[in-house]
C-alpha cells in the first residue's frame, strides 16, 4: 500500500512579517506559477535561476519593462549582450508565464 504524507499537500500556517501574531497561509512551494523550461534552458544562463541578475553585467528581469517590451526585447534582443530569440526557440506562450512567474519573484 502506498504511503501519503499529508503534510505534503497541507496548507502551512506562519506568522505575518508585517504583524508577528497575525496569521497566515502559504502554499507549498510546488504551487502557484513556475519558470517555463525555456526560461531555463536560455534565460537563466545569464539572468539567474530567478531572474536576479548579475550586478553591473546581466540585468534583473524584467525589471520595470512591462509585458509587451519585455516580449519584444527577447524577440530583437539586446545589442552584443543578448541575442534576439525567435518564436520556435521561445514561445509566447512561455514568455507571458515566465513575466508572470518573475513578477510574483519581485512582488514578494
């Protein structure tokens, strides 16, 4: 018989940083939006794991670029530094949830 660890899928209780007795819930960490696999395959290279960036030589991303500048710049690139990435290599689709994904990495 297969085991199920229920603390697995279970809502986890923590105190708020804004206010220690207030409490709150957090999902698990497998929840909630993920980078897309040609955000790491590509991206991550140079911008990191979570888009941080390396100071003084990749940027964070996206930074304060709003979706559509940060779509196009990965389809023109960025001078020498950043090739431009075409459609097949990284879809739209991957791009409007990797944006999404680096967002909530920013907001929290």
């Amino acid at each position: 018989m297969r085991r199920f660890l229920p603390f697995a899928f279970a809502l986890v209780a923590c105190t708020s940083p804004e206010d220690p007795g207030q409490r709150t819930l957090v999902r698990p960490d497998d929840e909630g939006p993920k980078p897309s696999d040609s955000f790491v395959a590509t991206c991550a290279r140079c911008h990191g794991p979570r888009g941080e960036g390396t100071t003084g030589v990749y940027p964070a991303i996206p930074g304060a670029l709003d979706e559509a500048t940060f779509i196009a710049t990965v389809r023109s690139g960025k001078g020498r530094a950043m090739p431009a990435f075409s459609p097949e290599q990284v879809p739209d689709d991957h791009l409007k949830n990797d944006y999404a994904w680096l967002k909530t990495l920013r907001a929290r």
